[in-house]
C-alpha cells in the first residue's frame, strides 16, 4: 500500500509516497530509500561516519549497499 509520510534525518526532513505492509521483515526496523532522497536528506555523497557499506549478490549482479545508523523518523 503506499501512503504519504515525511521522512525526517537530522535537521533534513522530505515529503514522499512509501509502500508500507511489502511482507519485507527484518531483524530491527529498516528505512530503505532511493539516492533521491538520500540527497534531499544530506546522507549523500556525503556519507555519515559510521555507515555500513555492504555489497549483496541479487538476480541483477552485484549491489552496494550503505547502511547509514541514526535516528531518522517516518511521521505520517
């Protein structure tokens, strides 16, 4: 289902559709978000000190994936 929210980081905060409900499930709460907003939210290029860069196999070849720590919140 998507639904707006307002995604806030820090003092950055941007309005966006998301898809809530995706069957998805993980260990601790997950935010997964495009370099669009990323950008909008000052997490790129410039990445925080102490994000995570991983690099995952998936069906389309080789993936890398950062894992910015912090406390960012989804406000509906």
């Amino acid at each position: 289902m998507g639904v707006r929210v307002r995604v806030k980081y820090g003092s950055s905060s941007s309005d966006l559709v998301a898809l809530v409900s995706t069957g998805y499930e993980a260990d601790v709460p997950e935010l997964l978000i495009p370099v669009s907003v990323a950008e909008r939210l000052g997490l790129w290029p410039k990445l925080p000190e102490d994000t995570i860069v991983e690099t995952y196999k998936t069906a389309s070849g080789l993936m890398r994936v950062y894992r910015a720590r912090g406390p960012a919140r989804v406000c509906s």
